[in-house]
C-alpha cells in the first residue's frame, strides 16, 4: 500500500513539474519580443520632458572624469542618440513610440550644436557625434517615410556637420581617442583607442552607404591606426599607448572580447584584407562562448577592475556590435547565436525594464538600454528570416 502511495505521489510531482516547464518555457522570439516591448516602455516612462534621455545627477564617490559642462553634453547627446535608433528600429505604429521620437528629434535638432571638446585633455564628444550620425539617417529616412518635409534640410545638414566634426577630432597618428593626455594640442595628440576608432569608423561608412561623401584619406589613415592595434590572434590592443605591453591582460583575447566585435566590423565593413567572414564568425562566436568574462565585470563600480582589466561599460557595448555582426554572417550560424544572445539579453534585463553595466551618473540605465534594445531588435531579425 505505502508503495503505490509512493508511486501516486511520484507520478503527480513530476506531471506538476512538467506542466510548470511548459508553462516557463518561451521560445527565444518570444522572449526577445517580450523584452523589448519591455524595454521600449521603459523608455518611454523614463524620457525627460524636454526629449532626451539622461542627466548629470545620481553621482557617488567615485565618478568618471567628466569635466563640466562639455563632458556631459557629449554623454547626453550620445545616451540620447542611442535611445533614439532603437525606437526608430523598432519601425512601430505606437503612437508613444511616435511622440518619444519627434520629442527627441526636437532636442537633437536643438542640442547638437553645444557638442564640442569638453576640455583640452576630454573628447568624449566623439561618441556623440559618431551615434548622432547614424540616429539622424535613420531619422532623416523615417520623416522620409511619412512624407514630412520640415525635417529633411536640417537633418542632412546636421548629418555633415557630425562628420566634420569627426575630422576635425582625428587623433595626429589616425583613428580617434576620448583623451589627450599628451598634449591637449588642437589637433588631439592622444594615443588612438581600437574601440573608438572601430564605432566612428562603422558610422561612417554608415553616412558613406546612405549617400554622404567620406574622406577616404581619414578613413585609410584610421583603418592604418586600427590594424596596428591588431594581434595576430585577432585582438585588440586597448588603445596604441600599449603597443609595448601586448601582453597586458587588458589586450589578451579576454580582455579584447569587448572590442574585437566592433573592431572586426570595422575593418570588415571598409574591406580590409585582415578580417574576411571566417574572422567576423570567429570573434562573433567568441563572444557568445566566453562572454562570462564581460560578465563577470558587468556592475563593477571601479573602471577596469575586474578579470584581465574589463570594465563594466563594455559589456552591452559587446552585444550591440555582436549583434551587428549577425547581419554580414553565414545563415548557418544566425539562429544559433541570435538565441544565445536574446538568453544573454533577457536574462540581464531589470524589473524596471532597462539594462545597465556600470554606473555613470544618470546615463547608464539609457545607454544601456539603448545598446541592449538594438541588439534584440538585429536578433529576433535574425530569428525571423532563419527559422
């Protein structure tokens, strides 16, 4: 008798505990639309009045060298920027999607033109006009779309004055850098930084694809400033003031894993020999596999501080540029490695709906919620013309 009790009791737990898989258990798309719809509110709920994303407040006693007030409109305008091409990404009909974009498009419009140098030795202002590049494309093409004309001429003026604005901040050896230590010449003599140099580069050819005349004498002198910084095994130095040290833990494969997904693009975009489709997948998949070294460094609050020198900033700027990658790889290998990054994305995803990696002021839940949407938005594409 005990025995068939034993054996009922057996039976119903592992129906019960079948049923609750069924239940929890999402498909990869599903889940990524979930996160995104999500996300997308989160933005919305959180965008400020005046239509932009993030702010100078929530400090703590130890803050990122942000000198005022230059510093600050460049974390702004970038935060902004990226908040922005995930709305606009999201090609919807949501009516909130639509005032978020033209209250954004407002203070864009408005705001670009305060973006310059902070300070001699502080040029953070390169991330704002390299992300401001490709939102106002996308920007000028969704007015496009619905017909309205009021925008365009501003845009595209806007657009121009963001490249110019890039050659004017090239670094005297090529490519770009957020500091100038060195100097703090007008030209910056700052040592080049691979990731920097790998994102303007990107958005270039970006404005380049869409009609935009580029300087192909500043791209070729940062393309030149990139594959110096390259290892044989396909890394990525930090920046060229460690050309001596390749061996520094934070230019070893691990310390690279953040870098090499925007670096590799970069190169391969402007069709350099060194990186070819095989370089794209294997970085690409690197990351899918060893990412818990990213993770290990995501919300540490001291820049560099975790495993082989990896700050927390680049963990969701891993995945924006992994997941622009997809797009240029062999269908064979898009499902796979979308789902393994939705499960990333979800998985780190807050109650509130935002991502964030590493507290900067009050800009970290919208750049990182940027990143993070975007990424989602090329994945469930992924899912979606491979099934």
């Amino acid at each position: 008798m005990r025995s068939k009790i034993n054996y009922c009791f057996i039976f119903i737990l592992a129906e019960l505990l079948i049923s609750c898989t069924k239940i929890s258990v999402q498909s990869p798309l599903d889940s990524c639309s979930k996160a995104i719809e999500k996300g997308t509110t989160y933005l919305i709920e959180n965008q400020h009045p005046s239509g932009n994303w993030g702010s100078a407040t929530r400090t703590k006693g130890l803050n990122i060298y942000a000198p005022i007030p230059g510093a600050h409109h460049g974390f702004k305008m970038a935060s902004t920027a990226l908040c922005l091409s995930a709305l606009l990404k999201l090609d919807s009909k949501n009516k909130k999607v639509g005032q978020a974009i033209i209250k954004a498009t407002h203070w864009i419009i408005k705001e670009i033109p305060k973006v310059k140098r902070a300070t001699p030795d502080v040029i953070y202002n390169i991330w704002a006009h390299a992300y401001t590049i490709e939102t106002l494309i996308q920007l000028h093409q969704y007015y496009k779309s619905l017909k309205i004309d009021s925008y365009q001429l501003k845009i595209e003026k806007l657009i121009n004055h963001q490249i110019a604005m890039l050659y004017k901040y090239e670094v005297v050896d090529g490519g770009w850098a957020y500091y100038d230590f060195n100097i703090g010449s007008k030209k910056p003599a700052g040592s080049s930084s691979s990731f920097t140099t790998a994102a303007t580069l990107i958005s270039l050819k970006y404005a380049e694809k869409n009609g935009y005349k580029i300087n192909q004498k500043i791209i070729n002198r940062a393309i030149k400033a990139l594959v110096r910084m390259q290892k044989p095994d396909k890394s990525y130095l930090y920046g060229e003031y460690l050309k001596w040290r390749p061996m520094h833990p934070v230019n070893r494969p691990p310390g690279s894993l953040g870098r090499t997904q925007s670096c590799n693009l970069a190169l391969y975009l402007w069709s350099h020999e060194s990186i070819q489709e095989q370089h794209l997948l294997t970085g690409t998949d690197k990351l899918a596999r060893k990412h818990y070294w990213l993770d290990a460094g995501r919300k540490t609050v001291v820049p560099h501080e975790s495993f082989f020198a990896i700050a927390g900033y680049f963990y969701y700027h891993a995945l924006y540029y992994g997941s622009k990658n997809l797009s240029h790889l062999p269908n064979l290998h898009k499902k796979r490695l979308s789902e393994t990054f939705i499960k990333y994305l979800c998985k780190r995803q807050e109650k509130n709906g935002s991502w964030w990696d590493f507290p900067l002021y009050n800009y970290h839940q919208f750049y990182g919620t940027g990143y993070a949407l975007s990424a989602l938005i090329d994945c469930r594409k992924a899912q979606i013309n491979n099934p």
